[in-house]
C-alpha cells in the first residue's frame, strides 16, 4: 500500500470513530452543512464577484473573495439556524445503539469531502516532484481527485491566479513595462566569455536549421 493511501485511509478512519460517538443525526446535519456551505458559494460566486470588479476590486482577488464571504455567510445562516432546530432531538435519541452505529456513514462521506477537499489543494499549491509522484502512484488519492476533476478545475478557476500572485510563484504581466524585482545582487560579476560564444553559436545553429 502507497503511503499517501494510507494516510487518506487513517484520516477517514478517525472519522469513522467519531461518527460513532457523535452518531447519525449530529453525522448527517454536518455533512448537510458541509454540502450546503461548498454549493452556496459555487453557485453564487460570478455575480458576486462581477459586483467587486464592478466596485474596482481586480478578477483574481474579486471573485475568491465572492467565494470565501458566500461560504461564510452560508455556514453561519445554516448552522445558526439548525443548532436551535437540532436541540430539539429527544435525549435518548441521541443515545441510542442504532444512532451511534449508523453515526460511521454521514462522517465517513464527509470525512471523503474533506480528504478530496485538502488533496486537491495540495495538488494544485505544493508543487514538489516528490509530492506529485507520490499522488500519481496512489491509488485512493488519486482515485479521489479523478472523481471531482470538474469540481477542482472550478477551483483553479477561481483561486488559481490568486494563489500563483502570492504562493512564491513570481510571475510577470503581459505588458511592456512589467517587472519583477529578484532582491538579490551578484558581487563582482565576471562575464563568461565561452558560455557566451557558446551560446551565440547554439543561437546561429537554430537560424539556420528554421
């Protein structure tokens, strides 16, 4: 077994255990919050994010930031409203054996979204050989990944420009005036003469085969 699956396998095991502590009702109302909270957002995002950039606010900060005040504003409208309404449940409902064995589906499908959830983040921002060699190998994570390519190429979409503008990913602009400033300089440069005729032939060599 690949290590990466293994490590997906004990994350999704933890919350197998706490699903049958906390069992069914206290599952299936996360899960629903979890899934409420990741839709409000994905559809409402575009028109909230065209208001920003309407307001002056650049696309790849506008529209992440339509997505994350959605995803706020819907867990606190959901959870705020289903805590008085989840109080209501019965004590003994709560301890009940057929609650707490059937707790183990709801956290094992919500345990499956936030595993998906942090492997697709990591996917796409930790960009390590080692790393992307390790997903290609597995067979769960990258199982898991397949499964929302749809879901994770939105999120590129919309994250995507802002995580390259702020991850250490030093991009430039297409226009004639931009720059990146490096920060660091050479002491005492010393030209290389033969790496320069080198290059001036390679370049020739080029001109002339086109």
């Amino acid at each position: 077994m690949h290590w990466l699956d293994a490590v997906v396998i004990l994350f999704l095991a933890a919350f197998v255990y706490a699903g049958i502590q906390t069992g069914f009702i206290s599952g299936i109302y996360r899960l629903a919050g979890l899934i409420f909270s990741i839709a409000v957002p994905f559809l409402l995002y575009a028109p909230l994010g065209r208001l920003f950039i309407s307001a002056g606010l650049r696309r790849p900060y506008a529209e992440p930031l339509a997505f994350i005040l959605l995803w706020l504003l819907a867990s606190v409208v959901y959870f705020g409203i289903g805590n008085r309404a989840i109080r209501r449940v019965p004590r003994h409902i709560w301890g009940s054996g057929v609650n707490k064995a059937l707790g183990m589906f709801p956290w094992l499908i919500h345990g499956l979204i936030i595993a998906t959830l942090v492997l697709a983040l990591l996917s796409v921002t930790y960009t390590s050989r080692s790393f992307q060699s390790a997903l290609n190998r597995s067979i769960l994570a990258r199982g898991l990944l397949q499964a929302v390519t749809p879901a994770v190429a939105k999120g590129i979409a919309i994250f995507g420009q802002l995580v390259q503008d702020n991850c250490g990913f030093l991009t430039v602009n297409p226009v004639k005036e931009g720059r990146v400033m490096l920060g660091y300089r050479v002491p005492d440069p010393v030209p290389d003469t033969a790496a320069e005729a080198q290059m001036l032939g390679l370049v020739n060599a080029e001109r002339i085969r086109r």
